[in-house]
C-alpha cells in the first residue's frame, strides 16, 4: 500500500501505529480473526504488511469477520486520512494479497 507522500502524515501514520497509541481493540479484533502477528514496513511512502496467521487462515473470511468487529470500521477511517484512499474503505480493501515470487531459507545442513 502506498501512504501519502507528506512527510508530516507518514510521521503521524506511525506515531498511531506505536504501541503507545495503538487501540487494543484493533489488536484484539485481528487475533479474534487468526491473526497472530502482523508487521508493517515502510520505505518512504510505500508500506509491506506482512501477517503471521493460524494455519487455516482465509483471508476473504477473516477480512470479512475484522470488518464486524468493534471499532474497526472507526480505525479504517482514521487510518485512511493518511492512506489516502476512501475512508469507508475496509481493510481488504485497502491492504491486498500478493504472491511470494521469491524465498530463501539458510540453514546449516548436518555432515
């Protein structure tokens, strides 16, 4: 996803992202729909989420049950004045799957 380009917006973008600032209940729903750990990147304006997920997770199905959820239709608003897209938009909306086109996994094999 990319954020808007504004030096001041990104800043606050963060700063509602830290742990000091982040609404439990946002934490609480995202667990609630098998979302075990979730980290987001930024370089620049351009953000890559990445979610660590119970092993049957669905992603349209959790989605859909996130955006049910107590505040979270609040958050997707308050996050979108950074984001810079539609401030009914629900995260699915926002935040899309892509596909792994590369991994490498380094291990130390056994002699």
């Amino acid at each position: 996803m990319d954020i808007s380009n504004d030096p001041e917006l990104i800043s606050k973008y963060c700063h509602c992202h830290s742990e000091q600032v982040f609404w439990p209940e946002i934490e609480e729903g995202q667990r609630a729909v098998g979302i075990l750990e979730m980290e987001i990147y930024r370089r620049d304006n351009h953000l890559v989420m990445i979610v660590e997920t119970e092993a049957d997770f669905d992603w349209d199905k959790a989605m859909a049950r996130l955006a049910t959820l107590p505040r979270q239709a609040e958050w997707e608003a308050f996050v979108a004045a950074y984001q810079g897209c539609d401030p009914e938009a629900k995260s699915d909306e926002k935040w899309q799957m892509t596909e792994r086109m590369f991994h490498h996994y380094n291990f130390v094999r056994k002699r």
